[in-house]
C-alpha cells in the first residue's frame, strides 16, 4: 500500500467520523424538515468516502461504475447542509423564510448537481494509485461556476451575520463556514492548476466544511440580537 493511498484511507476515515457526528448532532435539532434533509444529505455524502476507498485500491469494472454515482455526492451533501446550517444559525433569516421555503431559493444549484449526479457527464481515469472519475466537457467550469456563486452567497450571508450579531459562538460559526469556503475555493482552483498535491484534493477542505457545519448545528440558536 502507497503512503499516498494510506492517507486517503485515513482522511476519509476521519471525513465518515465527522459526519456521523453530524448526524447525531443534526438528530437533535427541533425542526423536523432540517434534521431529516442533512441526516439524508450527510448519509449520502458518507458514500463518497467509502467510494473513494474502493476507487483508490483495485476495483472492478462493476465496482467502477456503480460506486461511480456517489464519488461526486458532496456536490450536494456539502453545500446544501453548510446552506441549513447558515439557516440555522442566522436569526433574521429564519424569522422571514422557512426552512422549505429557504431551500427553494437554491433550487437552481440543487437541480445542477442533481444533474450531474444523476447523468454523470463523467469518465473513469487512471489515478496515481487506483482510479478517479473525472468531469468531461465543459462540465469542469460548469461546476466551477455554480460552486463560485454558491461559495459568495455564504460569505455574503456569513458576513452579514458576522457584523448583525455581537454573539461570540455565532461570530465564531460564521468565521468556521467562511474560512471553510475559502479553503474549498482554494481546492478548486488546484483543479485548473496542476500543482504538488501532498494532501488529496477535496478530502482535507471537504473535512473541514463538514466540522464548521456540525459546529453551527451545535451551538445553541440566537433569537435575538446580541
């Protein structure tokens, strides 16, 4: 075994711990809709790390192409939980959306990557050790694209509750979510920019994300502003 593929394993070892620590986290929260949504979400996105794991070893071809439908599940099972979480935290958000209704404004994105879960505009690639499943076509700037406007909305909405709240926990989970999109921005930028990979790409970051959500689920909500 290659020292590169251990540290995959043990990355996304960490990853499936930190998101059954959402889970059970998420599990604990009042509103129905929010807790089934991201334990869904983060279920699903749990397959990614199992299936990079096979990816990385000696799969077969029928290994290959059915796991082939989870390696890209972060798509959605990052975003749109880091999403509710920000829902969750920010008190003027939910005093005039409910959590239904907030999800609706992101509906294009959710349709994207549903998309290209669903159609994998995708090919199996070699790897340096193992295989990886690659985006075809245009879909690389595609995603780009959508993840870029994702990520600016966050900050946006990070940033707005960062300057609305004098709250310490509230300031500190907005500060968690905005440092992890920059960190995942970063990451994917290391897509277009071929450069020394010491760490895999979107294992660390993808880690990250995941534990300034379970930190904003975590925190008691503010329901005024303090």
């Amino acid at each position: 075994m290659s020292t590169s593929y251990f540290l995959l394993i043990v990355l996304c070892v960490i990853a499936l711990m930190v998101l059954m620590l959402n889970i059970g986290i998420v599990q604990k929260k009042e509103n129905v809709g929010l807790k089934w949504v991201c334990t869904v979400l983060f279920g699903f996105a749990m397959m990614r790390y199992l299936t990079r794991i096979v990816y990385g070893d000696h799969p077969t071809l029928g290994q290959l192409e059915i796991l082939r439908y989870f390696y890209l599940a972060t798509s959605i099972g990052l975003t749109i939980t880091m999403a509710s979480a920000v829902w969750s935290i920010t008190p003027f958000i939910k005093e005039k959306l409910s959590y239904f209704a907030y999800l609706i404004c992101f509906i294009p994105w959710i349709l994207f990557y549903l998309y290209v879960i669903v159609t994998q505009p995708t090919q199996i690639e070699p790897a340096t050790f193992g295989y990886t499943l690659a985006l075809t076509g245009k879909f690389p700037i595609y995603l780009s694209v959508v993840q870029g406007s994702f990520v600016a909305i966050m900050i946006l909405l990070c940033t707005i509750g960062f300057f609305s709240y004098k709250n310490e926990y509230l300031r500190s989970s907005y500060a968690l979510i905005i440092a992890a999109c920059v960190l995942l921005t970063l990451d994917g930028i290391g897509y277009f920019v071929k450069i020394l990979n010491i760490i895999p790409p979107f294992t660390a970051t993808e880690i990250f994300g995941f534990m300034a959500i379970a930190y904003a689920f975590y925190i008691q909500p503010v329901k005024r502003r303090v």
